[in-house]
C-alpha cells in the first residue's frame, strides 16, 4: 500500500491526488481564472464530497472561507458552496 505521500505531487501552479484504489484528480492554475458560476451551463465540474455529519462539515467548511451557494434545492441531503477561489462544490450526506 503506497503512503499518502507517494499519491501526492505538487508542482509549479499544479498538484496531482491519487486515490489509493480509485480515481486521480489533477489541478492546475490559470492565470486568467473567472470563477464559474453554480449552475451556468459554462459550468465544467463540481465536487461532491462525501460528509456523515452534514452541519459539522458545514462549519468546518466556512470556517475554512466556503460561501454557502444554495440550500440543496431544499433537499437537506445536500449543500453548495463555493470555496475561496469560487469553485462550487457540494456536501453530500450519506
């Protein structure tokens, strides 16, 4: 089993995740970035993130400058967000 480390590599303006048996996701900066806005069909990706407890996940991730985007539609399984750079992302309770 390889080390958190070993699945891990962080360059100049990039940074690759490697699952440990699932899947890579690779990031890279761009100069001229303009946030996406949740729910415009220019919108390329979000991030579900899987939580247990949805409202210590909620805190946490205000605490760490999240903007709460939506209420999950007032599905209460899920919430958006943006985080600091305006990525959407979502927490999912399961």
């Amino acid at each position: 089993m390889e080390s958190p480390e070993a699945r891990r590599a962080v360059g100049e303006g990039s940074a690759v995740l490697r699952g440990e048996r699932g899947p890579v996701l690779a990031f890279q900066s761009v100069a001229d970035h303009r946030p996406p806005v949740w729910g415009a069909p220019e919108q390329q990706f979000h991030l579900d993130v899987r939580v247990e407890d949805s409202g210590t996940a909620h805190e946490a991730v205000l605490a760490l400058g999240a903007v709460p985007l939506g209420d999950g539609g007032g599905d209460a399984a899920w919430r958006v967000y943006a985080d600091p750079a305006g990525h959407p992302f979502r927490l999912v309770r399961f």
